[in-house]
C-alpha cells in the first residue's frame, strides 16, 4: 500500500483530495491530509472511509512536518509559496518524491544536481497556470515542429473568473484562489516579453493601464495583462529565438482600469503598515492616500486626483466596493495591500449557489509550407460548485494524476521537472479530457504576429 501525504488543504485542495480518495482502492494507495484546520479537512475527505487520514498540522513546525514527511512515499505540497522550498530540503534529506503547483523557486535548481543523484523526482508547476498552460502549449508546439513547423508567435493568456450566469458585480469578479495572490498581482521585477523582437518591459505603476483587449469571439473580451516575467520559459519551450512571446492574466473587460485606480492611490502597497485604527472607516482608508488639497466630496476628490469622470464606470466600482462609505475597516495595523484584501474577501465572495470560470487561451503563429498560419487554442472549464470549483480542478486533478504517474513509475525524468515532455502532457491532458476538461483548437488565417 503506497503511502501520500497532502501538505495544506486550501480552495484548490477539494478536487485533488476527491480524485486521490476515489481511486484509493484501485491504485492500493492510502491519503493523509495535514491541516491546520482541522474542520475544513475533514469536510474534504467525509464520505471517503478509511482511504484518507486527517491530521493536525501546523506546517511551519520543521520537527512535526519531518516526522509526517518521513512516513510517506510521496508529497503533494498545497502550501503557500514561499513555504515550499522547507518541503523540498526535507523530501531531499528524507529521499521522498514531492509535487507542487507553484513556479520553481530559484533556490531550488542548486539542489536539482543532489535530488538526482538521490534518484528522486521533484515535479513542479503541476496546477492550472503553471502547469495546465506548460502541457497544452507543448502538446501543440511540439506537434507543429513535427510537421516542419516554424514558430513566430506566441501568446498565452490564464484567468480564474466568476462564471457568466454568477456574474453580478461591476468587477466581474469574485475570489475563487488565494485572495492575497489577487491583491499583490504583478508587483516585484517589471514585466517583460518580446513584441516583433523587441525586449519590452512594463513596471509596475503602469502594469493595469497597458492592458490589452482579448477578444474570444462568443466567449467575449477580457482585458489581459501582461505576467512578471513571459521569457522565462523561452528555453523549455524550445522558442529562443521567437520574436514575439508574451504569457499573460485574463480579467473581465474594464477591471483593469479600474484596478489600476487603486494602484495609483497606493492601495496595493504592501511595505508598511497604516496607522490607522480599526474603527477608522473606508472612507478615512482612501482619503490617507490623498494630497491635503483634495477636499470637497471624497468620490469627487478622488476622481479628479486619478484625473477620471466621478460618473464613470471606474468610480462606480470603487464606489461599489464602499471605499467612500462609512463602513469600519476592521483591523488596523495591516498593509495598505492587507486592509484592501479584509474589503475584497467581503465583497467578491463566491456565495453558495455561485460558480467560477477559468479560461485559456493560447495563439501560435507560424509559417508551415510556406503558408503563415495560426492556431488558437481555447479551454473553458466551469465549476461544479462553490467547493469543486473550476480553479480547484484545473489545479488539483493534474496533480493527482501526476501523483499517479509518479507512483506507478511512468515519470522516467529525475530531479526537478517541469511538466513539459510527453511522457507527462499526455497522459494527463488526456485524462482530463475524458473528465470535461479539454481544449478546442482551430486554424485560421494569420494576423500580424
């Protein structure tokens, strides 16, 4: 009996622990959840008899998360970031295969030489974005240089949305993912990518307003932005030499330039802490970031500062949020960044009826016989429900399946791995498809890469 240990059981954990706890018995394999909230893991795995074990967990204690680490074949780690690379010392130190959906963290490629040599697999960015964006894209780059192809552009855009028919906000957004990840989006090092050539940067400050019109035809425009950094993955993608490249966010048309407005009032700073106290209200919040001349009405105020119409469709979100309200922040002591997140998690709340919406889409120009063409690729997955969300499934049934891979030695790659070969794309990408989960491609005459 194969022996998995699930680190964290969060918003992309439900569909993970379904998958692993029904094909328990089949597999001969046994699931412990380690959570710090107990109640929200063991509404995970009721239902599931004896195939999942639930344990008290609080992951920052290196002696308890060793001593669970120790008794298991392999680990899946739904931890935040930048608690992974603990994980990752104690699998190399313990000699246990380990999964995660995040990006490699730089300090991990040193050891990528020492978990080889330990003959173990280190299988990273196994979730939806990365991941689900790695496998889709190979799949079809590797087919089209098969047939002679030469790449010429690359665009790939990701967003974790509210589904149409729960759509019912002018943001067009609710929380289906970490709230925190949303928040702090696009801050750190400028974005860059390649337009017809040219290395292109975007700093933060000017992230949201440089946003581009992504229009899906029936399945509508979004406005998408450019992610941190769209050239890291030029090698591994075989496109060195590409001319334009560029991997991006998805959002609903206009929240953009509504998001934007907050950056420029300093809303999603997260260096320092506000002085202000918890009983200060929305109000107090934003006209701190005000210069002293701004008086008058506050949504007036704030419009003419961001150098907007106080009528327009991006004071009415900010309105809508209650920013000019009365209303008590709750907290004080926090981030400019971490107080806005105590407003959003209230408002952008997934209700119990309520389905989210992820959607992919990919743009591959190319010259093959002669001809320029493009292909276009296009997932679209709805959620179940508010728990087996779409996020949750295009993060946690890839993951799973690796898990099933590595476990039953299909996974030949050691070290620190990417999902980006065929011996881990396809067998994945074709399992979610009998699940619903599939994209559809078409060709169409090519634009202007």
């Amino acid at each position: 009996m194969r022996t998995i240990l699930l680190l964290g059981a969060g918003r992309s954990a439900s569909s993970l622990v379904k998958y692993l706890m029904e094909h328990a018995a089949e597999q001969h394999w046994t699931l412990t959840v380690a959570e710090r909230d107990l109640a929200q893991a063991r509404k995970l795995v009721q239902g599931h008899g004896s195939a999942a074990t639930v344990v008290e967990l609080d992951a920052s204690n290196a002696e308890a998360r060793a001593a669970h680490i120790e008794k298991h074949d392999l680990v899946i780690s739904m931890l935040p970031h930048f608690m992974h690379m603990d994980v990752l010392r104690d699998c190399l130190r313990l000699r246990k295969n380990v999964i995660t959906p995040s990006y490699v963290p730089d300090a991990l490629w040193p050891l990528d030489a020492e978990f080889k040599q330990a003959g173990l697999t280190v299988l990273n960015e196994m979730g939806a974005d990365p991941g689900l964006d790695h496998m889709s894209a190979l799949r079809i780059l590797d087919d089209l240089r098969s047939q002679g192809a030469r790449i010429e552009a690359f665009e790939s855009y990701c967003g974790g949305l509210v589904a149409p028919e729960n759509d019912d906000n002018p943001w067009g957004y609710k929380f289906s993912w970490n709230p925190r990840n949303v928040v702090l989006a696009g801050q750190g090092p400028a974005a860059r990518y390649m337009a017809h050539g040219e290395l292109k940067y975007i700093p933060y400050q000017q992230l949201f307003r440089r946003a581009v019109r992504v229009d899906l035809g029936k399945l509508g425009a979004y406005d998408g932005y450019a992610n941190r950094d769209s050239l890291k993955y030029r090698e591994v993608y075989g496109l060195a030499g590409i001319p334009t490249m560029l991997r991006g966010t998805l959002r609903k048309e206009g929240y953009c330039h509504a998001w934007d407005a907050l950056v420029q009032l300093g809303c999603t700073e997260d260096g320092f802490a506000m002085e202000l106290p918890a009983s200060a209200n929305w109000a107090d919040y934003i006209r701190s970031f005000l210069p002293e001349s701004a008086g008058g009405d506050l949504r007036t105020a704030t419009a003419h500062y961001l150098g907007l119409p106080p009528a327009g469709p991006v004071m009415e979100k900010l309105d809508w949020l209650g920013l000019f309200g009365n209303g008590t922040i709750g907290q004080g002591g926090l981030s400019p960044a971490a107080t806005l997140q105590r407003l959003l998690e209230a408002k952008w709340v997934l209700g119990p009826a309520d389905k989210d919406l992820l959607v992919m889409w990919h743009r591959f120009a190319f010259t093959a016989g002669g001809r320029k063409k493009e292909l276009q690729s296009t997932l679209w997955v709805e959620g179940q429900d508010n728990i087996h969300t779409a996020m949750a499934r295009c993060v946690g049934l890839p993951m799973a399946m690796g898990a099933k891979l590595l476990l039953n030695g299909k996974i030949t790659g050691r070290g620190v791995l990417l999902p980006v070969t065929p011996e881990i794309y396809t067998p994945v990408l074709d399992e979610l498809a009998s699940l619903g989960i599939s994209f559809s491609e078409k060709t169409v005459e090519a634009t202007a890469p």
